[in-house]
C-alpha cells in the first residue's frame, strides 16, 4: 500500500510519496511558512499548521497534496483571555508587533493536530485546546482545560508553554488526553469539561506525595482502540501507564541511561511512537538534557515488543551523528509489517519498513525537521 509524509520545517513542508516504501518521490509545499504539525480526517482531507511571526498561526487543506487552500479560521483566544507572564518573556524575540506588552493569552503556534469522533482539535501555545467539528472551518476553544484550576501554577518549557500532545479513545469519545510542556499530562473523562492531571509515578512525583503538574513530558502515545495503554518520554525518563495514566512506572529495561544536569539518572529524549497492529513502542534516546545527541554520536531507535524491555535499531543510521529527533518528529504508518519514520534536526528523514529492523535515509538537505507523520493509502 502506498503511504505518504509531511515532514514540517521553518521553510515549508517536504512531501514525500511511496508506492511500495522503498522509493520515494519528494516535493516541497508552502514556500516560506514554517509548518509545525499536520493531519488527515475521516474524508481524507490533510491538514496543515503553519505559523508566522509577522502573520500568526494559520492553516491549509489538501485533498491531494498538491493544491493548498488556506483556511478562512484558526484557533484564537478570546481577547479578555490573560496570558502567562513567563511564556511571553520565552517567545517574546518574536513578538515583532508587541502584541504581549498588553497581557493578553496569545496562539503563537500550532503544535499538534488530531483527528478523532469528527472533530479536529489543535493544541497550541499558550497552551490551549481548540476543536473543530466543520472541516476547520471554524475553531472553538475548550474552555475546560483552556481555564483548567491549577493553570495558574503551569511553568514553561524552554519553547514556552505548549500543549504538543492529544490522544484519543476510538471506544469513548468523551475521553481526550493532552501532554503540556512542562506542565504534565491531562485527561478529561467528561468531554472536555473538566480535566484532572496524571502523572502520579513520574519523577519528582513520588507515591506519598503525587505531583499534580510541573512535569515535563516530551511526547505520549496510545492506540485508541486499546486507549488506556500509553507509553510516555518525559524529560526525566520514559514510563508506562496501563490505567489510561491513573499511575506510572519507569520502562527503561535496555535504554541507554544517562546523567541529567542536575543530577537525575534516566533515558532522554523526545518522541515516542506506537506500531498499533504489532504493539511495539520506539523512542529514539539522546545523551542527556545537556548535550542532546546521540550516545556516542550513533543515531540509534530503540523498540519495545513486549512493553518491559527494549531493542537498539541501528542498521542503516549514522554514526558520527550530532543531531537530536524532536518531539513530533517521528510517526508510524501502521500497515503491516510497520513502517517508522522519522525526520533529524539537520533536515534528514529515515525510513524503516520492517518496525525499524534496517533504515533507508529517504531525504537529506532538508531544513530542521520538526514534525513527521506518516499517512497510508
């Protein structure tokens, strides 16, 4: 079956299509606007986030992924909504207008976009959810967890304060998930009226006392048919919840096991994907929250086929190799066998069409790789 990527960089999104996963034909869409995440709904109709400092966040739709139509709406707060003091500071270099000198909670950027029960949600920063239920034609916000109580208390991540996560439940569409840098992990189980943090087990949490935010986590994934099973790189580690993220344990059997700066021994790194059909689970770790390259400069996936234990994956990848993989930067296609891609920093994409048993480097010359996601048929 055929499968096709949108790979977004601060230049535009490179396009690449395959008949079989092994040849590939690339082309560049959206000149000049720095795409940050991407999408496909129950129609077939992509989606594309992009954003500006000159001009804000927007977004395009592609039946064909050849001809681009922007979109009359975007997500955008309210005007009385206040912002958080410390995220402007982060992101003000780029606010050329000025437009935080007033307070306000501002949509710089699109982090992710997910598909699910008809409705298209963006998360963003300032931290927010916003839903679509006409195609993107219109947005609302999600004002439950957008004024969530314990707001007040969320701290930025180095990039400011993002909610770069959304997950589903195919059985339950009253159940969402949303991970916010560095605020933590969410879940509503009402339809977005209220939602309750769960990172009870991730480090600093400890069982007498759970944290309720202030954890950093980096990426979440799930199956949505067997939603309650969620895999999580977080800043300080990768863990493993089997109650939908009531509670964590720490799934580093295997990984490379580092020093942080300040001291705290785990596996680093950013993405982390799902192989739906087979159930396996890729992270792709780096060497510390200090250096953030490969251990010893070999780029090397590790997988889980069990979800206790992992495997090094290797062959085809580089060594000599001082680049990191960000966040969103890594998707599956989940055709069976699974294919797994995943998009580097200096603007090299990779390609494993056998759940990461041999990489096949698909583009290279690309501009840094932000996000990659993978669509078949």
């Amino acid at each position: 079956m055929s499968v096709s990527l949108i790979a977004g960089t601060p230049k535009g999104a490179a396009i690449l299509t395959s008949k079989d996963r092994e040849r590939w034909d690339l082309h560049f869409e959206l000149p000049g606007w720095p795409v940050t995440a991407s999408a496909r709904d129950d129609r077939g109709r992509y989606y594309i986030a992009v954003n500006s400092p000159n001009y804000g966040v927007a977004l395009f739709a592609s039946d064909d992924l050849k001809s681009w139509k922007q979109l009359d709406a975007a997500p955008r707060y309210r005007p009385e909504d206040r912002g958080n003091p410390e995220h402007h500071r982060i992101v003000g270099a780029a606010d050329f207008e000025g437009v935080l000198k007033h307070g306000g909670r501002f949509v710089d950027q699109i982090w992710t976009l997910h598909w699910a029960h008809g409705t298209l949600y963006a998360g963003v920063s300032e931290a927010g959810l916003f839903a679509s239920r006409d195609r993107g034609e219109s947005w609302q916000p999600v004002d439950g967890f957008n004024n969530q109580p314990s707001r007040d208390t969320w701290v930025p991540g180095a990039g400011g304060l993002g909610a770069h996560t959304i997950l589903s439940d195919a059985k339950n569409p009253d159940r969402l998930w949303v991970g916010v840098s560095a605020a933590g992990f969410f879940r509503t189980d009402d339809g977005g009226k209220t939602w309750a943090p769960k990172n009870k087990g991730v480090d600093p949490s400890v069982e007498a006392a759970p944290a309720s935010t202030g954890q950093c986590v980096h990426s979440v994934s799930n199956d949505p048919e067997n939603a309650s099973l969620l895999y999580r790189q977080e800043h300080r580690g990768v863990h493993k919840s089997s109650d939908g993220g009531d509670t964590w344990q720490v799934m580093e059997d295997g990984l490379p096991v580092t020093e942080l700066s300040d001291g705290h021994h785990c596996s680093f790194g950013f993405p982390c994907v799902i192989d739906r059909k087979s159930g396996s689970v890729f992270v792709v770790p780096l060497d510390g929250d200090n250096f953030r390259f490969p251990r010893g400069g070999k780029l090397t996936v590790y997988r889980s086929d069990d979800g206790a234990r992992w495997k090094p994956l290797g062959n085809g990848l580089p060594g000599d190799c001082y680049t990191a993989v960000l966040r969103g930067a890594m998707s599956a296609d989940q055709l069976s066998p699974g294919g797994v891609y995943f998009g580097t920093a200096s603007g090299a994409l990779y390609a494993g069409a056998d759940l990461g048993e041999r990489w096949q480097e698909i583009a290279k010359g690309l501009p840094r790789i932000t996000s990659v996601a993978a669509y078949a048929g």
